[in-house]
C-alpha cells in the first residue's frame, strides 16, 4: 500500500471477496464486522468495506483507473457449488435477472460514488 499512490495505472474487479468475513480496522481502532456471528462484533456489513476501496481508489492518487463492475450472480437453478449451471450465451434482458440482495447493494454502492468523481466512461 506504500507504492500504490505512485502507481500511474490501476485496475480493479469489483467482486464477490467482500462478501467474505472480515473484521474491519481503522487507524489501530476496530470499527466494526461483516458476517462473524460467533464474535461479540458490531456488524457493519460488506458494503461498507466495498465503498471504502472505491474511494480510496478513486480519490486518493494520480493514476488511471480501470473499474470493472462487481458481476451479477449468472448461476440458474442452484449456487455454483449446489448443482447450478450458467448456459447462457447472451445476457439478462431488463427484469430477467433476479439480482441476490448483495448484487444490488455492489451496484448500488459503484453508482454512488462514480456520481462523487469526475469518472470517464469508456
């Protein structure tokens, strides 16, 4: 993290490892979980750790940015691990897809902070 500001070009995949558990950490201070039910923890959930990388990549340093969006989960019928399947060989038309919860949180999050900064879409 020492070099990254010195970095003239960066490339982020939004995606599915905030969903992990994690304890979040601040400035030496805990500030709080997403997903630890055996801990005593303040659960403050992925998103927030998700919009903390954005603006830390979109804010704090010289270098070009390449976002890609998180992905909407694409499995049918069942998760990956369960027996789903992902045949699709063209994407969702609008109202198709049914976006989990956390797909739409991701976007919902990308949205609003690309609205913040000055972002080019390409």
């Amino acid at each position: 993290m020492n070099q990254y500001k010195d970095f003239d070009y960066v490339v982020i995949v939004g995606g599915k490892w905030f969903f992990k558990s994690a304890i979040y950490h601040e400035k030496g201070m805990f500030t709080g979980c997403h997903y630890c039910p055996e801990k005593n923890l303040t659960e403050i959930g992925f998103g927030y750790a998700y919009r903390k990388a954005l603006k830390l990549v979109f804010n704090n340093h010289k270098a070009i940015v390449f976002f890609r969006f998180a992905t909407p989960d694409h499995f049918e019928n069942e998760e990956w691990f369960s027996g789903g399947s992902c045949n699709r060989t063209i994407p969702f038309k609008e109202g198709q897809s049914n976006s989990i919860d956390a797909d739409s949180i991701m976007r919902d999050i990308e949205l609003e902070e690309f609205e913040k900064v000055n972002i080019h879409w390409v």
